[in-house]
C-alpha cells in the first residue's frame, strides 16, 4: 500500500511534515467538469433513495482548491449543508460499491480531498488502465462532518481512477482530485475508446413487420397470426440434453424447425430469447441465471464457452450460411444434423439480465454480461472453437438480452463498452442490438418520457455504438385508472377499450421513434398474479382474443408494406403518415392523445383530387373493416377518436374485402368430379359409406370458428369420426372463393390429408395429421379462386375438416357487367339501356364500355338473357 497522510480539521495541520512532490507545479484542484464518472454497482441505481456517483462532485465550488495546510487554513467543512453522501447500493450480495472516472487526459494526481460525513468505511483508490488496475492508495472515513485531505507520497500519472468500499453508505458526500494535467489524450488512447460502427444492420423492416410481442412455441398461429415478429421465450435449459448436446426438438410440444419454418411461411420474423441457464451448464440441478459453471469466474468470457457454444450451434443450423464443417455440429437425437436452414437471422442471448428482484445469482454485472455477449458474438474474437453466432454466419446477429431501462441504462451500457474497449483487441461493442423492455409510464402514453427515453438512448447509440439497432421486446401499458372495483378487468368493456388503444398508440408511437422492433409482452395472459391481465389473448389454453389482438391485428396488416415518414401532427389530431414502398400507397394514421372518450366528427382530411382513399378502422375482422370514403373538393370526411384508424390515400382503385378468413361451407359433397351419382350436403347424410366419410368431415361445422381465427374456448369438441383410408371426394362451393386455411380436428394417428383445386389439380393444403386431440390450424398464401376441391385421405383419423377464405371478387371487367351507363352501379336505367340495346333501338346512346358492359353472361353478344340477368340483380336474385 501507498504510505498517505491525512488531514482531518485544523488542529492536525501543525503536525504535518512537509509531503516532497514531483510535479512541476504545485498541486491544484482539478477541474470536475470534464470528468466522466461511472458507478460499477448499479443494482438499485435510480431509486429515490440512494444515490450515484455523481453527487461527489456536484458542490465543487466550495471544496478546498488545494490538499496542502495552506488551503485548509480555516476551512469550514459546515458550508456544506444537508450534503447527500454516495449510496448506491444496500445489499451486500451484489458486491462492493464501486465508480471509475475518466479524467478526459493525463493527470498527476497528487491528492485526493473528501467530505467524511458519518460511518466507518474502508476506501481503496486504483489507477491505470481498466480491468488491470493498479493501487494508488487506501484510506479509513472515521470522521465526523469533517473535511479530510490526503496527500501521495508518490504521485501517479493516470487518464483513469477507481475508487471501491464496501456495500452500504459510503460515508462520503463530495470528493476532491488534486495534481495537474501532464497531456491531452494521445491518438492511441482515443483510440481504444472510440466508437466502432456496427456492420451487420438489417435492411429496415415495413412497419408492419415491427408490430410484435412475446410468446411461446406453444402458442397457436391463430394467436400469433396478428404480429408481423414474434420474440420467443425459450429456456436455455431446453436446448441441452444430459449429455449437452443440442436438442431442436422438445418432444411433442415443440419442434423448433417446423415453428421457425411456419412463422417464415407467414411472413412473420421470430427471434429466439434464450433466457436463464441450464442443469448441465451449472453442473447442479438447480441452478442460478448466470450461465457458466458452478464456481467459474463470471468475468472470464471462456467460462461461458457452453452457452456461446450452443449460440453457435442455433446461428449454424438456422442462419443462412450453408458452408460449415458439419463435423462443428453438436445436435442431440431427434434432430437431423443440418445448418443454413434460412429461418432466423438473429437471436437474444438472455432476458433482463440487469434484473434484481432475484438476487445476485440471477444479475449480470456489465462486466459480465459484457464477458458473455464477447463469448455469444464471436467465440471472444475465436479465442473459444466453436462458439458465438459469428463464427456460425458472419450475417447472423446478436441480440443482449432484453435490458430494463432503469435510471442506470446508459451507464450499464458504458460499462459495458468500457468492457468491450479493455478486454477485445478489436474494441468491437460485442452486440448488434441494443434490446431494452420500456413502456409509457402515463395513462395517455404521448404524455410520458417513453419517447423522450428512447432518443437519449439513440443519442447514446449514435456516439458508442453507431447503427446498432435499438429493439424494445417488452412493453406494457399503465391501466390501473380503467379498473372498477368487483368486475374483472376481462370483463371490463371501458378496461379492455382503452387497453386497446393504448397499446396501439405505443405501437405508433415507437415507429416515429425509430425503433427497430416493438414487442408487446406478452400474447397471451400468464397466471392470477401481476400478468393476469398482460396478454393480447387469455391464458394458455383458451387464447381467447381481446380487443388488443384485434387492434394489434389491424395495424400489422394495414402497415405490413409501409415505412414510417413523418409525423405531421399540426392540431390536436395525432397525424403520423406512412407510404408503401411497393405502390406508392401513403397511408394516415389518426387518432385523438387522450382517454377520455372524445370524438371529432367530420374531420376533413385533404388528399390528391383524383385519389381513391379507403379507411381501416380496427375491431371487427382481424384485417380491420375497410370502406371507401368519397373524396370532395380534394378532402375525405371521417370520425376521429381515440382509437387509431387509417386512411389509404391510393392511385388506383381496390377492391374492398372484409372477412377474409371465413368459414366456407360446402354446397355439395360428391365421390366424382362431375358430381354423378350420390351427392350429399352438410345437412343430409348419404347412404354410400365412403361418401359418409366425406360428410362427416362437414357435418359437425359449430365445432370450428366461424373463422380462421376465431376463438374456440366455447367450442365443443366434435365427435363423428372419419377412419377410412385411401379415398377422394369432391366438394363444391356455392361460388368461386379464395382458399385462405384450413383446419383439421385431429384425433388419432399420423397418416395424410391433401386438399387440391380440382379445376387446376393444384395442390392447397395437406397434413400429416400429426397431433392428438385438437383443432390443428394452417394458413396458406391466397389461392386462386375455385369452386371445386378434391380432397384425398390416406391414413390417420380426424372428426372435422373446416375450409377458410373468403368469395372471390369480380375482376375489373367481370365488376363492370350490368352497368350499361357507366356510372360505377346498376339500378333500372341500366335495365332500360339495356332492353333497347336488345331491341336494336339506333337511339340508344352507350359508349364501347357500356356495351361490352352489357353482355352480362360473357356469351359475347347481348340478349334477353342479359335483361333478364340484370332484372334479377336489381331484385337481389344474383350477384352480377
């Protein structure tokens, strides 16, 4: 230890022999503000009653500008009054209390000057370079509201300090540095600390694409249907087998490779969050978060070599880089070994790392997290074989574990990065996102900090990290003023409202905020507790959908080709714009900042003269309902509240579909194509046996929803079965649809179902049958219209199959027939005009488009058959 000299009070400073010093100039008291002060300990930084580091150098103006007698002649250590000492932390198990300073340059320090207020506190003061510190001296506070000073015998030239006592009240409320500035920093040492632009950004997602939540591989895709992403939660624990190998299948409630795959089908990004550690890591059965070996130095990235290399293995076999050693593989039975699968290009190594709740067992330092995102990016820059997703696909990117976005975020992000700087040669900040869980904190979310939060840390980003993105992977809303005492929030239709609203306006609210994701937590309820009421469905099991879901829903599917441009709020209508990329589309997102039921009726909005504009108001369908709105003198009329609606500004005209995915009900059940011999419906049982079986995969429709994704909590099971195998059947449609889904209620068996249009021999859909007991549900791309399937079964038993789509629209030229005069409807003019057309009346005034109009059959002439079409649309007969 450093021999040192204390100062305590006037009556000490004749005792005091003279201290030699090395400097040039004498001592002075270094300028604060350009120092940069860190806590380390940053467990309960924020709260309301403890403090950080910085309080110690808050009051500078009244500190002694010198640490030799002369200064310390008469000083009263009384102006400073009701000083807050530095308390950053009560708990014992989380370490000792520890801040570092960057000085910004080269300094002797000469002395060290502090404000013993209470206590007893053993202090020790490092110098150096970060993580390889040096001891520069250690000191005892054992006074009382006493201005103490403390001389070095030997001076030390430092850009870094770092003071440590152990966890409590450090006894100590301002700090002085004495010595003099040597030199700025060298190239070489800006250097280390400079920011490094992240490489691997991913092109931007639509906004709808970022429109996410929270869930579970056993969350149905009926449920997950309604985001654009899906952030997985995924014990670790799951991935290894007893032998640590690495299992990508969990038996019969999860198989990652046919998940992954089919929220790729869907258009749906997913990123796994591999949350906690596992038996086989730790070495025990029960084990803590931190994911290294029981007793293993958590600040060593080699001692989380298990974790990064099962990262490793997840970033091979999923990523999209084909040319790996298969020998590097690691995969437990069950899964075939395989790599370059193209299903995710990004993965979470943890879940709130920073959290404390649950003890020190469960918390990451910043060094520590640092130590395993450097092991989880890239093997700690190949030092560990086989590990971090880098050295799997150089593309494939690493998220941190979602982070609480607490009062001490941007220091546990430079800490993190301090950590990066000192400990890889490359300096690279060991992450390609930034993930952190923050929501509004108000009931109206545009009144909270929520956006105020996030650019300080973009801003934060930009100078440390550039063009790593920023996720937000959980997110909830504050709702305790909706709730009525006795009545479940469930229950609750002004809760639920509001609920809705709220949640779709954080949405919104994080594009013009330039996040990058924005996940929900969580999809579904979880529990009686806290997250009762949490999801955008009820619980496991039921999935019942809220009006959350439904809003949730809309504005993944309205915004899913869009980017966000601008806000153009000017009044008190929120006004975001968006445009679709694809064509050229813009879209308006309005909606009132407030949550007390207000309306404005008739807002005008102006668009182009010759637009065609169309407005989504959420609720209804999952797609939202869509009308057009007639443009007037260059403006729309619509209703504006507090809940979001969008406005489709288009170039060209579209054709409005409400209901997409509907239960379609077979008009006729046939064993041939042309329907001869014995035909059933859904409401007659036929006699010939293998026809039954046709029938009883209809005969029992209230057993499915009314759509794809409706919700079947009230549903009974049904229960005639259909057991035959090696048999084809025919259904017709009462008119040409578009195939949208499919469900099967599956019982027993694996065999094989196929649905084909029967006009195209086109195949739509098949199953293996592979579940027990359930409604098993698949979405697939809209088909071409048809009216006929065929369906063939070859094994496995079923009680129910159910058809979801919707009617085919008109094509521009079949939605023009009947309307003779061109005026975009058909009413009795039409048939007038066209009964003289008929008649060959010369009079008849009708342009080309009117009379290829009125061929109404499509026969290629016009006749009475086309009057009398007509005459029948008129009366509701027919659907012209």
């Amino acid at each position: 230890m450093k021999r040192t000299r204390f100062l305590s009070g006037i009556l000490a400073l004749s005792m005091l022999p003279v201290v030699p010093v090395e400097a040039a100039e004498p001592p002075t008291l270094i300028d604060a503000s350009g120092f940069s002060v860190h806590d380390e300990n940053l467990v309960y930084i924020g709260a309301d009653y403890l403090n950080p580091a910085s309080v110690l150098f808050d009051e500078q103006d009244k500190v002694p500008h010198g640490v030799t007698p002369p200064f310390l002649k008469n000083f009263d250590s009384s102006v400073f009054e009701h000083k807050a000492n530095w308390k950053p932390n009560w708990q014992p198990e989380f370490g000792e209390d520890s801040f570092y300073i960057d000085l910004g340059a080269n300094y002797l320090i000469d002395g060290i000057g502090f404000l013993d207020t209470n206590g007893v506190q053993e202090w020790k003061v490092e110098y150096g370079e970060p993580f390889n510190w040096q001891e520069l001296t250690a000191f005892t506070t054992d006074s009382y509201n006493a201005w103490r000073s403390h001389s070095l015998f030997e001076p030390q030239e430092t850009r870094y300090l770092r003071f440590s006592t152990a966890a409590g009240d450090s006894g100590i409320a301002e700090l002085a540095l004495y010595g003099n500035k040597i030199s700025s920093l060298s190239e070489k040492q800006r250097e280390k600390t400079a920011a490094h632009p992240s490489t691997t950004r991913q092109v931007k997602l639509s906004a709808g694409q970022q429109i996410g939540f929270n869930a579970f591989i056993d969350d149905p895709l009926t449920a997950i249907m309604a985001g654009g992403n899906v952030r997985e939660y995924h014990n670790l624990s799951w991935l290894f087998d007893e032998d640590g190998k690495i299992k990508f299948t969990q038996g019969s409630w999860g198989d990652m490779d046919s998940y992954y795959a089919a929220m790729k089908k869907m258009g749906i990004s997913i990123i796994p969050c591999f949350q906690g550690n596992s038996p086989y890591i730790f070495g025990e059965s029960k084990y803590p978060e931190i994911a290294v070996k029981k007793g293993a130095d958590t600040l060593d990235p080699e001692s989380y070599a298990l974790h990064a290399q099962a990262m490793y293995q997840v970033a091979a076999r999923y990523g999209s880089n084909s040319d790996i050693d298969k020998k590097t593989l690691n995969v437990a039975e069950g899964s075939e070994p395989a790599v370059g699968l193209g299903l995710l290009d990004a993965l979470e190594n943890a879940n709130e790392p920073n959290k404390s709740w649950a003890g020190k067992a469960s918390y990451y330092s910043p060094y520590e997290l640092a130590a395993m995102c450097s092991a989880d990016y890239d093997g700690h820059e190949g030092r560990i074989q086989n590990a971090g997703v880098k050295q799997a696909d150089p593309n494939f990117r690493l998220a941190v574990g979602g982070l609480l976005a607490g009062g001490g975020l941007l220091d546990y992000l430079t800490n993190m990065k301090l950590w990066f700087d000192y400990n890889r040669t490359d300096g690279v900040f060991a992450v390609d996102i930034i993930n952190i869980h923050l929501g509004p904190d108000t009931y109206n979310p545009e009144d909270s900090d929520f956006m105020k939060r996030i650019a300080e840390i973009q801003l934060w980003i930009s100078q440390n990290a550039p063009y790593t993105e920023l996720w937000i992977s959980e997110f909830e809303v504050p709702m305790d003023d909706c709730e009525t005492e006795g009545v479940d929030n469930h229950d609750n239709e002004t809760y639920q409202l509001r609920y809705a609203q709220r949640v779709a306006r954080t949405y919104l609210m994080a594009f013009a905020a330039d996040v990058e994701r924005m996940t929900k937590f969580q999809l579904r309820d979880e529990g009686e507790g806290v997250y009762y009421n949490s999801g955008l469905t009820t619980g496991k099991g039921e999935w019942s959908k809220k009006l959350a879901w439904y809003y949730t829903a809309c504005m993944t599917n309205t915004l899913r080709n869009t980017y966000f441009a601008a806000d153009l709020t000017q009044d008190e209508v929120k006004k975001y714009f968006f445009i679709n990329n694809t064509n050229g589309d813009s879209i308006y997102a309005l909606w009132l900042p407030s949550s007390e039921g207000k309306e404005i009726k008739d807002y005008k909005l102006t668009v182009p003269s010759a637009a065609n504009v169309y407005l989504t108001v959420p609720g209804e369908y999952a797609e939202g309902t869509v009308s057009e709105l007639p443009v007037i003198d260059s403006k729309v009329t619509l209703d504006i509240s507090e809940t979001p609606v969008f406005v489709t500004v288009a170039a060209a005209e579209k054709t409005v579909i409400n209901g997409r995915g509907q239960y379609l009900t077979p008009k006729t059940i046939a064993l041939s194509a042309d329907f001869s011999g014995e035909t059933c419906t859904t409401e007659n049982a036929p006699t010939n046996k293998t026809l039954n079986q046709f029938f009883r995969m209809f005969d029992e429709s209230k057993a499915m929803p009314q759509f794809i994704y409706g919700d079947t909590k009230d549903l009974t099971d049904p229960e005639t079965n259909v057991n035959q195998s090696g048999i084809k059947g025919y259904v017709q449609l009462a008119q040409p649809c578009v195939l949208t889904g499919f469900s099967v209620f599956d019982t027993y068996g694996t065999g094989k179902i196929s649905v084909f249009d029967a006009k195209t021999d086109t195949l739509l859909w098949s199953s293996d049958l592979g579940s027990y007991m359930c409604r098993s549900t698949d979405f697939i791309s809209d088909s071409a219209p048809t009216d006929l399937l065929r369906i063939e079964k070859e094994g496995g038993d079923l009680n129910e199959l159910a058809l979801y789509g919707y009617p085919a629209q008109p094509t521009a030229s079949e939605a023009l027939r009947g309307d003779v005069n061109c005026d975009k409807q058909i009413t009795v003019a039409d048939a007038v005009l066209l009964a003289r057309i008929v008649a060959e009346d010369k009079t008849a005034k009708v342009t080309d488009q009117g009379l290829a109009n009125a061929d109404c059959n499509g026969n290629g002439v016009s006749d009475t058959e086309d009057t009398t079409l007509v005459l029948k649309a008129l009366a509701g007969l027919v659907k012209l």
